[in-house]
C-alpha cells in the first residue's frame, strides 16, 4: 500500500468519507492527514495561481518566436536596402536608406524589448506563485510529497552542461551551470534570455549601419554596455572578497547588509529608468511630430491618354490594397465604356496620399497572401517597363516584323494560310471519323450487332442444311458477304482488321475464313464494341482515327471519340470547335488564368500575331506612354524630395535616440550585473543560514566558500585548482559570465577578458574612423553571431529543464490536492525513487 498522503489524496478527490472504511483503517488519524486536509484549499489556491503564471510564460515564450518569424521576414527587404546604399550615387541618398534602415533596427529592438518584458513579467509572477505554494506547504507534515515538493521548488539541484574552450590548456572542456530549485531555473532562463535581448539588439545596430557615423555610433552604443557589464563584474568581484573573509557567525548581519545594498540598487535602477524615459520623451514627441506631418494627405493629379488607359487599368494601380477608394485607387475613376470591359478615364484624377501611400503607390508595396508575402510593383517601375528608347523602338520593329512575317504566313484572309488549312484539315478528319462512328452505331442500324445477328443465322442454316451442299454454300456465300461489308466499314473507322499479321481481310477466302471462324473472342473477331464512350486506346491506329489525331496534333488540338460534346463546352477545350485567334487575344488583353496551352499551328500562328501586334500597339503608343510619364517623373521628384528632408530629420532623431539609450543603457547594465551578484551571494547565505540541522551548518559553509573562491577565481581570470566534479566547473549562473567565440574557440569572460572585448571595440570604433574596418568589423559580427548562436541554446535548454520541473511540480501537486485521479505520483527517496526529476 502507498503511504498515507497517497491514499487520502484520493479518498478527498472522490468525496469518500474516511468514516465510512473504519473497517480498513483506525479511526484515529495521523497528523499528516489532519494537516493535509487542512491546507487543501492553500494548495488548491496556489495551484491556481502557478497554472495562470505557467500559460504567462508560454505567452512570453510565443513573443520570442514571433520576434525572430518577424525579423526573418525582414531580412530580405533590409539586404536590399543595403545593396541600395552601396549602389547611391549622392549623398542625399545614402542619408535617406540610412535612415530606413534606422527603422528597421528600430523596430527589431522594439520587438526584442517587448519580449524580454513579457517574460520578465511573467517570470516574476511565476516566482510570487511558487512562494504561494510554499506558504501552503508550511502547515502540511509528515508529507513525503510534500517535502519533495519543498525541494524541487527551493533546493533540488538543476543542471545545464555546455562546452566551453580553455585558452590556457588549449582544450574543450564541459562546463556546468547548476541552480536551486524551479525557482533558480526560472533565474536562470530570465538571465540568459536578457543576454539574447541584448546581443540581438548589438547585432542588429551593427549589422545594418552602413555608413561611417551610423558604425561608429552603433559600436559606440555596444562599447557603453560592455563598459556597463564591467563595472557590474568588478563590483561583484568586491562583494564575494568582502564575503570571502567573514566568519559563519557574522553572516546574518553581513546578509542583512546586503538586503540594504540591494533595496538601494533596485531602487537607483527604478530612478535611472524613470531618467532615461524622461531623456527620450523629447525625442519621442519629436519623432510623433515627424510622423503626424507625413500622415498629412496631399493631392496627386495626373491625366491617363485614352490611347492607354485599358493598359493602366489593368495595372490595378493604388496605393496599398485599397481598390474602389477614389482617394487611393486609380480604377475608382474608371468610367464604362459602350463595349464590355473597355474603360476609359476623365480628363483628370486626383488621388489624396501621405508621404507613406506617395511610396506605395508610386514604388510598390508588400501585399501577404496566405504565408507568402507579394510585392506589388508600383507606377513608377511599371512606367519604366513600358518606355522605349530609340534603340528599343528600332529593336521591337525588326521584332514586329519578323512576327508578323509568320503570322501573315499561317493565318491569310482567304484562308490559304498555314494554320487555315491545318484547321480546315482537322475540322474535315474530326467530322469524317464521328460519321462514320455515328454508321456503325446507328440504332436502327448497329453494324456490329447486325454481323453477329448474322453469324448466328448462318450457323443455323448450316445445320438446317443437313449436309445439302448447295444449301450450305448458299447460306455461306451471304455470310461472307456481309462480313466481307462489315469489315470493309469497320477497318475505315480506325484500321481494325480481324487476323493479326495480315494486311488485308477477304472472308471469300478459304483461309481467311476459316481463321477467322477460329477466332473466340468477339473483340477480337468482330474489333472492340463501337460506342460514343469508349476509350481511345481500345481503338487501332489507322483509319480516320489516324487522320484524325494526326490533323489534331498539326493545329495543337485534342482528339475525342465522342461526337456528341457536353453542353458546358468551351472553344478553349481545344475540342470540337475552332479557338479562334480572336478570343485568344481577348483572354490575353484580359490576362486570364484560363487560356489553354497553345501547341502545333495554333501556338506558332497565335503567338507570332499578338507579339507583332501588342510591340506595334506598345511602339504606336510611346507618345502617350511618356506624357504620363512626364507628368508622374514631376510627381515623384516632389515625393522624393520630400521624402529625403522627412527621411534625414528622422535620421537625425534616431541617432540622438541611439545616443541616449546607449548612454543609460550602460549603467542598467552596471546594476543588472550589481544586481545578479547580490542575488547570487544571498541566496549562498540565505542556503546556509536557514540549515535547520546545527551540525551541517559548517560543511555548507565551506561549500559556499570554495564556490565564492571559484567565482572570484574566474572573474579574475583564472584557474581553478578545487573543483567536485571531475573537471567540471559547477556554478549558479549568477554573474552571467559572457563567452568570446574566436575562430570556433569559445573562452570564459572574466574582468580581463570583458577588459579585452572592450579594447576590441575600441579598436573597431578607431579603425572605422580610420577607413580600415573592414576585417575588425566581419570579426565583431562572427564574434556576435557566434554569441548570439550559444546564448539562444541556453534559453532553449533552460525552457526544456523547466517544462520537465514542472511536469513533476504537477504531478506532486495532484497528490497533494487529491486530483491525481488515482494515477502514479513520482516517487520519494523514501520509496526507493530518484530524489531529482528526470532533466
């Protein structure tokens, strides 16, 4: 039998009265189970709680997909920014990509931001829940699950292993960061997904500054932090000395002191925090006074010559996906002419756009369809693609008349062309073959059914006869005869003769027609069953069938055995009627999805034709073209110009953004890592101070000590000579110590070589004002990239030990709450389980 927490759990989740098993069990019970009973509703309370707290965390965890999906879509649109940046030729240019790419990096750090406050919140409401948790624990005894439940909130250790290069012994080496309890995951997770946060954000400020002020101030920005981490290891560096020396029995005050120094931190972070938005809210209101003065609508009026107006209309041309907005769409002007689907406009149209709606109508916008995103080209670049030259004029002549050599060759207006005939010959094989199908399957005349009927009167005159001689030649004389017609018509329908080998069939023939009276199978005596829906491949290739498909393949049609099309037929099915030239070009014009795959005549003819006659229309038209043209140049040199001045004061703003964030960035940094140090040296006493058994109090002491000489070891650079682990170096992830990745070697980044990292940049930032950066700027985005690729496994692996923590946090909580449902609980040391869940 299970213990007793066990079997009460599921007595109180059923409902069962112990009153009713006196039978089972004494009436007395034990004080576990009074306790247990008691502290139900805490636990059912927190339980709540954790479980609202848990699908936050989820919700923060999708934040961070969806800024990675998000930023991956812009990859594309931001590479080409770049290559648009290279290839400017003025400066104004350059400013104005300069300053689009400031929004981009804008909005990646806006996104990360978000992230990374999303899971801080959530992770500080899943740390007050657990300590609810606790709380209701404190009045349950003798619980087994409740002590392991205790632990693995607090105490169980957790582990992530990680491999790490030593510079010193040149080797590979596995690392391991261990923390206490769920709670120090969750630490650990929120430490670790800061750290991405920070170095995406590093990535994305370096990786699109193209120019030389934008570089330096990027770096500048990246140097401030790293300064800001520095000062945070040397004041963790001073903590751990000043604790390294003081006695077990002076650690109560030195903890309370460190209480004090924490408070004082947190609240000098809240002041700098409040500062810092206080320093960007000018800014921002600048930015919000840009962006209001381009959402200013402005009239656009240009006038669209009837010569192409059904070629602009079909361009679909608007600004953004706003079709039937007369402000924003073209084709909302359009007005109906007397023939169907031909559109004319008025003698002008006036659009009404902001800056934004000038650039999505003139130079294209992204439109998402299902997952795939589109890009709409807009007037300007279609304009582009619809202009000639001279050069090109002369080059698209020689083209028309070229085409139109050979369409006046296939296609001739007394229908002797190449095509003519081909169809006049197709149209004459495909009536001849359904006639004759329609003589052999004639109801009241069915040719088959008749020379079958007739066989079998033949063989009854043959018995009839009775071996009279005269009477037998007779009745096979007329046999013969009506096989020998039946044949004959059988053959004109596609070739089919009765005895394979043969080229010819005469039943008059002895030896024919005693082959044939060998035959056993009516297919193969009297040919497949004739009939309108029969398959193609049952019949032979020759006859009018062959005719048939052969003038079929000339003109590039389908063949079909059924004279009888269905009502639903369309020209288009390249059937039974003729897809004529005409209602080609109209399913062009009109760019259909429906036009059939031209192939034979058709193709060469069709094809030769419209290409003569839409690059003659296209060459008849250049005047009209380059009115338009003038007009919308004058257009977008105003929106350009506008454009720019927007574009450089925006620039200006965000590079006196960047300036501020960085400068306050730094110290948050300083005090996040003040910050990190303290916690961890807490939570060291807080372990040892709350040891209940007096004699383990020393040992534990020692323990924090030789961790406190590691600590100090590493952020001083180096080795450490006492370790428990057989080489591994086990450390709570406290000072968050960063990693340098150079050439596939990853290193430990102590005070020294955060030192280091700083003196790079440093450089970097010197070599840029210099010219010379190339090289030392690849190298920082390897080293951030590589970086970047490390920090995101630790999350990852930190999100993978928490949901195993806390599947079995979930199911010590069903035991204790009574809905286990009777199912298996994990088992305590006790009972011979594992004292830590599976990670």
């Amino acid at each position: 039998m299970r213990k007793w927490t066990y079997l009460v759990a599921v007595l109180l989740m059923a409902g069962t009265s112990t009153s009713l098993l006196t039978s089972c069990i004494d009436n007395d019970e034990p004080a576990g189970i009074i306790d247990l009973r008691g502290a139900k509703a805490e636990l059912l309370r927190a339980k709540a709680a954790v479980e609202q707290a848990e699908a936050a965390i989820k919700t923060a965890q999708v934040k961070w997909y969806e800024a990675e999906a998000e930023i991956k879509n812009q990859e594309a649109e931001q590479e080409k920014l770049k290559t648009s940046w290279l290839e400017a030729k003025y400066q104004a240019q350059k400013d104005s990509i300069q300053a689009a790419t400031k929004k981009y990096v804008e909005q990646q750090n806006k996104l990360y931001i978000e992230a990374l406050q999303k899971s801080a919140e959530a992770n500080a409401r899943y740390q007050k829940a657990l300590a609810e948790i606790e709380a209701a624990l404190v009045g349950v005894k003798e619980s087994a699950y409740a002590e392991r439940l205790m632990g693995l909130l607090s105490d169980e250790p957790f582990t992530y292993e990680y491999q790490i290069f030593n510079t010193t012994s040149e080797k590979w080496e596995t690392k391991t960061i261990e923390v206490k309890g769920i709670k120090g995951i969750i630490t650990a997770l929120n430490n670790a997904q800061s750290e991405l946060a920070e170095l995406r954000q590093a990535e994305s400020n370096m990786k699109f500054s193209f120019s030389k002020e934008a570089k330096i101030a990027a770096v500048q920005s990246q140097i401030n932090i790293e300064k800001g981490e520095l000062e945070g290891l040397k004041e963790n560096l001073a903590d751990l000395k000043t604790i390294q020396g003081v006695a077990l029995s002076d650690w109560q005050t030195k903890y309370e002191g460190y209480e004090a120094s924490k408070k004082d931190i947190e609240g000098q972070k809240k002041q700098l925090e409040v500062q810092k938005e206080e320093a960007l809210a000018g800014v921002q209101g600048r930015l919000d006074s840009l962006e209001a003065a381009n959402e200013i609508e402005k009239v656009v009026a240009f006038s669209i010559p009837d010569e192409i107006a059904m070629d602009i209309f079909n361009m679909h041309l608007m600004s953004g996906n706003q079709d039937g907005n007369k402000d924003k769409s073209v084709n909302a002007w359009a007005v109906a002419g007397p023939n169907a689907d031909v559109y004319t406009f008025p003698n002008k149209i006036e659009l009404k756009l902001n800056l934004a709606e000038k650039d999505a109508f003139l130079v294209g916008y992204s439109l998402s369809v299902g997952n795939t995103t589109q890009t709409i080209d807009g007037l300007v670049p279609k304009l582009e693609k619809e202009l000639m030259t001279e050069a090109e004029i002369n080059a698209n002549k020689a083209i028309v008349s070229a085409n139109q050599a050979t369409a006046d060759r296939y296609i001739k207006a007394d229908g002797t062309g190449v095509y003519d005939k081909a169809v006049q010959a197709w149209q004459k094989a495909m009536t001849d073959f359904h006639n004759e199908l329609n003589v052999l399957i004639d109801p009241a005349d069915n040719k088959r059914e008749r020379i079958i009927d007739a066989f079998a009167t033949y063989n009854k005159e043959i018995v009839d006869a009775d071996g009279d001689a005269t009477k037998e030649k007779a009745a096979a004389d007329k046999f013969k005869k009506a096989l020998n017609t039946y044949v004959a018509e059988r053959t004109k329908l596609d070739g089919w003769l009765p005895i394979d080998g043969q080229d010819t069939f005469d039943a008059t023939k002895d030896a024919d027609f005693a082959a044939w009276c060998n035959i056993s199978e009516d297919d193969a005596r009297y040919g497949a069953e004739v009939k309108v829906d029969m398959n193609a491949s049952d019949l032979k290739d020759g006859g009018l069938w062959k005719a048939y498909k052969e003038a079929a393949a000339e003109i590039g049609y389908n063949t079909v055995v059924n004279p009888n099309p269905s009502q639903d037929m369309s020209a288009s099915d390249l059937k039974y009627i003729e897809y004529t030239y005409a209602q080609y070009k109209a399913d062009k014009d009109a760019n259909l999805s429906s036009i059939p795959t031209l192939k034979g005549c058709t193709k060469t003819a069709f094809e030769a034709k419209y290409l003569a006659e839409t690059i003659q229309k296209d060459i008849d038209n250049q005047d009209a073209w380059q009115a338009l043209n003038k007009e919308i140049t004058a257009i977008y040199d105003a929106y350009m110009a506008d454009k720019a001045k927007s574009d450089k004061v925006e620039g200006e703003i965000l590079a006196e953004k960047n300036k501020i964030s960085a400068e306050w960035d730094g110290k948050l940094v300083a005090l996040d890592q003040k910050l990190g140090g303290l916690d961890a040296i807490m939570t060291k006493i807080n372990n040892v101070l709350k040891t209940v058994d007096e004699s383990l109090k020393d040992q534990k002491y020692e323990e924090v000590i030789d961790w406190i000489n590691q600590q100090i070891a590493y952020l001083e650079g180096g080795e450490v000579s006492t370790n428990k682990n057989g080489g591994t170096w086990v450390s709570d992830p406290i000072f968050d110590i960063n990693t340098s990745v150079t050439e596939g070697k990853t290193t430990i980044m102590g005070i020294p070589a955060q030192e280091a990292l700083i003196k790079s940049y440093e450089s970097l930032k010197a070599a840029i004002e210099s010219g010379e950066y190339k090289l030392e700027e690849e190298t920082a985005m390897e080293n951030i990239a590589a970086r970047i690729k490390a920090q995101d496994s630790i999350v990852k692996g930190w999100e993978a030990i928490l949901a195993a923590a806390n599947k079995t946090k979930d199911q010590l909580m069903a035991a204790l709450t009574g809905e286990s449902g009777g199912t298996e609980v994990p088992e305590t040391p006790e009972e011979g389980g594992e004292e830590t869940p599976a990670e």
